[in-house]
C-alpha cells in the first residue's frame, strides 16, 4: 500500500498477493490429488457468481489500493476479490494449480516433459475453444463487435470483463478472469516450467543469473515499481549438495532475499 505514492503506471499486485496468500493457507497440507479438482473447480465456477455478482454493482477503475482504501474496508474487499486488476476469487484457480505442481517431483525428466507436452495442449485447447465460441459460433457478435473490443480481447480487459453478456465469459483475452483465460494461462505456465526444467539439465552452469533472479521474484516486482536503481550487493545462486540434489528442497534461509 506505501508503493501507492509512487508515480507508477504498474498496476500493482502485492496487496492481492497478501490477501491470496491468506486464503491459501488452510490448504497448504493438501496433496496434488486435492489441489488439481479443487484448481479446476476455481475456473470453472468461479467466473460464474462473480460476473453475477459484479453485474449488481458498480465496478472499481482498477486503481492500486492505497491506506485511505482502509476507510471502507467493505469496498476494499469487494474490489481485492471480485472486481480488482487481480480479482482474488478467480485468480486463486492459480494458486492452487502453483501448489499442485509444487507438489510434483520436478527432478523427474518424464515430469517436465509431460508439463510440457500436456500444459501446452492444455492452453491450445482454450484459445481454440474461445475462437470457436466467439466466431463460428458468433459469440462476438453478440459481445458487439468492434475494433475497441477486440483490441481489448488482444490487449488486456483489466482483470474482469464487462458484465453486459454471458458471452463475455467465452473470450480467452488478457486479465479477463473467464475459464477459457484461466484455463489457458495455467495451461502456459507450467508448460514453461517443463520447458525450462529439460533446459536446465542440460545448461545449469549458465542459468545461474536466472536462478537468482527466480529467488527474488517479490524483490524484483517492488524494484520494477518503483522504476528501478541499482542492486545494493549481487544476486548469487544457491550453492551446496541440497541444491544441487533438488533445487525445490533448498531451505529458506539459503534464498536470496524477497
């Protein structure tokens, strides 16, 4: 909330972040098995209540949360959970898939690839789904079709799509919040994972910069707000036998800074 004095145009995610973190922590003890139906369950149904509840009020500009936010604490959640650049209720699906695949044995080369492979048909399907919904299907038509709507569609929807149709919940684009966007982005992230993971056991030598940097990833949100400066010291890898046997085991206080 003190980065909201910042001149910045970033649209800044720590305050949605804490408020995730929060929710996540009753299921921290769950296994993948768990996580994975829970994960699916959040982007299937959770678009749902929120465009029905968000059609029955009025909808924040996505401004960053500030202190004086805390003067109606009412709206202040309404907009963290429902109607934010980072709406809480949908974006959880996010987190709980992060957790399923935190769950995994990441060493495993069959793993990765499989992630790979599988997220990356994952987030196909949902583009090609979304495109036949919207066109075959004429789902834009009934959007209102446009050059404005679909450069948003190609651009960024500000984390909620307008409320005006059901059919806003068959687009796929940027910050839309809708199953087929959630679908897809989950589907991408853990494809780069597995990519990154075969890369990795074959180029670990020069990927230690990166593996800094991947310790840090709060610290470098904050600088990036901020608009950046210089480091105070060097960021360095995580040396020793537990890293180089499995860097997810790596104690926390073996981590660079966040």
């Amino acid at each position: 909330m003190m980065l909201r004095a910042v001149d910045t145009p970033v649209a800044i995610i720590l305050v949605y972040y804490a408020l995730l973190f929060v929710c996540t922590l009753p299921l921290l003890s769950l296994r993948a098995r768990a996580l994975v139906p829970l994960a699916l369950a959040c982007v299937l149904f959770a678009p749902v209540p929120s465009h029905l509840e968000r059609s029955s009020m009025y909808e924040s500009g996505g401004g960053n949360p500030s202190f004086g936010s805390l003067d109606e604490p009412g709206a202040l959640i309404t907009e963290l959970v429902l109607t934010g650049y980072y709406p809480v209720f949908p974006w959880l699906a996010y987190v709980l898939a992060g957790l399923a695949v935190g769950r995994l044995a990441l060493n495993s080369p069959r793993l990765a690839a499989g992630l790979l492979v599988g997220c990356a048909g994952l987030s196909l399907l949902a583009k090609a789904l979304s495109w036949t919904l919207l066109y075959p299907l004429g789902g834009l038509d009934q959007i209102v079709s446009s050059p404005a709507v679909e450069r948003r569609l190609s651009t960024s929807l500000g984390g909620t799509t307008p409320t005006t149709s059901w059919w806003w919940l068959a687009v796929s684009g940027p910050h839309s919040g809708t199953p087929l966007d959630l679908l897809h982005t989950i589907g991408t992230a853990p494809g780069v994972l597995g990519a990154c993971l075969l890369v990795a056991r074959v180029a670990t030598p020069l990927l230690a910069p990166l593996v800094a940097a991947g310790g840090m990833t709060l610290t470098l949100a904050r600088r990036r707000t901020r608009g950046g400066g210089k480091w105070r010291r060097p960021c360095r890898a995580p040396r020793g036998p537990r890293h180089r046997r499995s860097g997810i085991r790596a104690d926390l206080a073996d981590l660079p800074p966040t």
